[in-house]
C-alpha cells in the first residue's frame, strides 16, 4: 500500500512511514498472511479510527502514537516563565526554554538556585496537563529534607561532642551502593512493591539500602536550631534547639524507576517530538504512565522512610527524644489544582510553598538552612527554592579546592566535617542568604539552622543534586 492509499485512509502525510511500516512489521511476524487489498485497508482504518485502542500494541502501537500526537493540540508559541533571581547560568535558561515547548505544558517558573539538570534544570517548576515527565521528577524521585528538634541542651554539643560525633558516623551509611548489614526495618517494606516489574524486582535491593545516604550533596547535619518568635505550627517557643537536620532520597530504586520510563517515553515519543529526548513525557492515561506514577509514590515513602530510619539510628545513640519536626519532597510531581483545572506540576529541585505549608531550605555544608513556611505565590505554582544551588561544576570544584585545608578553616568557624569531597565545599555554591532575599514573595522564614557537625560522602562517588 503506498503512501496515497494510505492518505485516502485518513493517514496524515507525516505518519504514512510509520504505517508502512507497522503492515511491513504485520506481515513479517506472521500475523499479516494475506495482509493487503481489503484486509490491509480495515485494519489501517480502524487503527486511523481509533488509535488510542492500538497505542500499547506492539505492532500498531507507533503507529497509533503518531496519529494521536499528530491530533494533539501544539504549542506554537512556547508558555513563559518567571524567574526569581539573577544569579543563573545561561545552560539552565536554555533547558526551560526547551521544556516550555512541550505540548503539554501550561505553565513554568525558575527557582534562584537553578542550574543545569538533566531534562528539566534543577530548580524548575513545569506544570503539565494529564502528563508526568520522569526527567522532571529526577533521577533521585522524592529526594528530601527531614529536620527533627532534639530534647538535649545547646550546651551539649560542645560538652559532650564526642557523643554527637559518635552518633552520627554510627547512625548513617554513605555512598554510591552502600547498605545496612543487616538491614534495617521499616513499615514501607509492608508496601505492594510490585506495583510495576521494576519496583518488584529491587525491592531486595532496596531494603538493604534502607536509612542510607548515598553520595553527591546527600547528608547529615547536627547543629543549631533558632527561632525568634513563638510558632505554633512547628509547636516551639523562642529560644535555640539542638537538630538533627538530613538531606537525601530513593537511593538506586528512584533511580532505575526514574531511568526505566524515561527510556519508555523516549521510545513512545511520535517522531515529530524526538529532539525533547529527556523531556519525554508520559501520558497518565496510559498504562506506562499510570505505572510510573504509583512507582513514583512508592518512592516518596521510601525516601521518607529512609529519612525515618537515619533519624531513629542516631537519636536512639543519642539517647534523645525528638520533639518537633518539619519534612518536605523537592524531586516529585504533585497533582494539584492551578488556574481552574487539575494540573501536574513537578517540582526538580523545587520545594512545595503552598499557604502555610512548611519546608526546609538548607544551605551549605557551612552556612545556613532555614525552616520556610510557603506564601502561595499562584506565580511560582505555589514553589520555592531547595538550596543555595551550584555555580561551579564538581570538576572544577575538584580543581580548585582541596577538602583538607577548606576543613581547617571551617572548624575556625565552628563547623566539624567528618566526611565530605572538594566538590561540596561552601565556595561552589551560591550565597544561600542572596537565594532567600530573591524569594521572599514566595516563603516567610520560621527558624535557623547552623550546621555544627556535618556528614558527607568523602569517597568522591557523585550522583546528580
């Protein structure tokens, strides 16, 4: 059937070769015996018809795909986005660019510590109709921070600082594959992990990864919580408050969830849309998508869970009670309602600031983090900043600096570093205190965190922020 008999179909000039070539694959597997004249032209019709039926099969499918994306309504012109901040390479403006350009997407913001990501930068904010982009999500799925307010005297830190120093090496695991021996115990383990073949299979895998850290920007802080005034949400009265202050997330199954339907949206992508690569999205009526998005959800309590855990480890050496806490997601997608309609709006590197809602925003491995509570800035689809951001790549943070004397003048400061690598040194970041002025139409600051004691990776391994 050439291509003027399949426009006579109803085929669209830009889909004849993928409907050459879904008969081409019929005959060849058999399927096809006698596969022309009439039978050719009924099953053609009702793939033109109704191809959202054939999307997921594996001989019509790409076919379908094509059709559909060819009826799907186009951005023309890219949707624009509001940046907060100056500080921001040209790389990450040049990738919201891109992301704007997804049919999809209805709306976008850039948060002040954006830099260059994978897919989608770090500190973007996409909101999307009925689709979810795993690259937007991020390879680490749910990566989170998790601060727990200790019942132990300020004054402890300096006089009994071997026993923090003791807690937190005996309570955490870092890098790149490490484990619990044995491993350790959580209710998320109870969870249905065969929600989709690829959670089922590193379930093992993930339970002894458990109330790990992993590498990259991961840690565990011990230091200094102050609060000016009385708060009511996070249950304290002024006054400062030892804390227990950690950052990480789903460990290598949030990874291989992440880099398992990004490769299944890249190969569904109808060939018009092949140049967004990373940027493929999912629809979430379809079954892949559907499947991402419960693997999604399962990673954000595991990443919660494994938060759980570190914190249960070294407040149990401790001998410590937590009194208080505040926890937040900056790598997930929410379903949430924005200019009328249901949205899809994915967070990379962005942390949730709706009214009232509370977050943390660490600093550096030297200077502070801030307990936030979210104004609802309908602009920044209810988002702010997850950190101070980076200015300077790890290769030529490695260039520049050596860990050894950037820890000598850091204990001058009072900050004691047990473990960390020459690319997570405070110069490579942005100035954290510059990031927060840039945002105050988007969080209220609640509470100070000094970090005093500071677990890193020091093995060098890397995993993307």
């Amino acid at each position: 059937m050439n291509r003027k008999q399949l426009q006579k179909l109803g085929v669209p000039p830009d889909c004849t070769l993928a409907a050459v070539q879904a008969l081409s694959k019929a005959a060849e597997q058999g399927t096809g015996l006698g596969l022309k004249g009439k039978r050719a032209r009924q099953l053609v019709s009702e793939v033109v018809g109704n191809p959202r039926t054939f999307e997921t099969d594996p001989i019509w499918g790409e076919f379908a795909r094509e059709l559909l994306a060819q009826s799907a309504p186009v951005n023309r012109e890219p949707i624009s986005y509001r940046t907060w901040g100056t500080d921001i390479d040209t790389g990450a403006h040049t990738q919201m660019r891109e992301a704007c350009q997804i049919p999809s997407a209805v709306g976008a913001a850039l948060m002040p510590d954006a830099h260059i990501g994978y897919g989608l930068p770090i500190g973007g904010v996409l909101a999307c109709e009925n689709a979810v982009i795993p690259y937007a999500v991020g390879v680490d799925i749910a990566c989170r921070m998790k601060l727990s307010v200790l019942d132990q005297p300020v004054a402890s830190l300096t006089k009994d600082f071997s026993r923090y120093k003791d807690a937190v090496e005996g309570g955490t695991r870092f890098g790149v594959g490490v484990e619990h021996r044995p491993a350790q115990s959580h209710e998320v383990m109870d969870r249905d992990w065969a929600v989709t073949r690829v959670t089922r299979e590193l379930k093992d895998r993930a339970w002894k990864q458990l109330g790990t850290s992993g590498s990259g920007n991961h840690f565990v802080d011990v230091g200094v919580l102050s609060l000016e005034h009385d708060d009511k949400q996070l249950g304290l009265k002024p006054g400062e408050y030892v804390a227990l202050l950690s950052h990480s997330g789903s460990r290598g199954a949030g990874s291989a969830v992440c880099n398992t339907y990004s490769q299944i949206a890249q190969a569904a992508l109808p060939r018009r849309y092949k140049e967004f690569g990373r940027l493929a999205w999912l629809d979430l009526d379809s079954e892949p998508g559907q499947e991402y998005w419960a693997a999604m959800n399962l990673m954000g309590e595991y990443a919660a869970a494994n938060h759980a855990v570190i914190h249960r480890l070294i407040t149990k050496l401790l001998g410590a009670q937590i009194i208080a806490g505040v926890e937040n997601h900056h790598n997930f997608a929410w379903k949430e309602r924005h200019q009328g309609r249901e949205l899809i709006v994915h967070r990379k590197g962005a942390t949730p600031a709706g009214p009232g809602v509370l977050g943390v925003i660490p600093g550096t491995l030297a200077d502070p983090a801030f307990v936030v509570r979210g104004l609802g800035n309908p602009q920044s689809f209810n988002s702010t900043a997850h950190g101070a951001g980076r200015r300077m790549s790890r290769k030529k943070a490695n260039d520049m600096y050596r860990f050894n004397a950037v820890r000598k003048d850091l204990e001058q400061r009072g900050v004691f570093v047990l473990a960390a690598g020459s690319d997570e040194v405070p110069g490579v970041y942005k100035d954290i205190c510059e990031v927060m002025a840039a945002q105050e139409d988007l969080v209220e600051t609640v509470a100070r965190f000094d970090p005093k004691i500071v677990q890193m990776c020091g093995d060098g391994s890397r995993a993307e922020d």
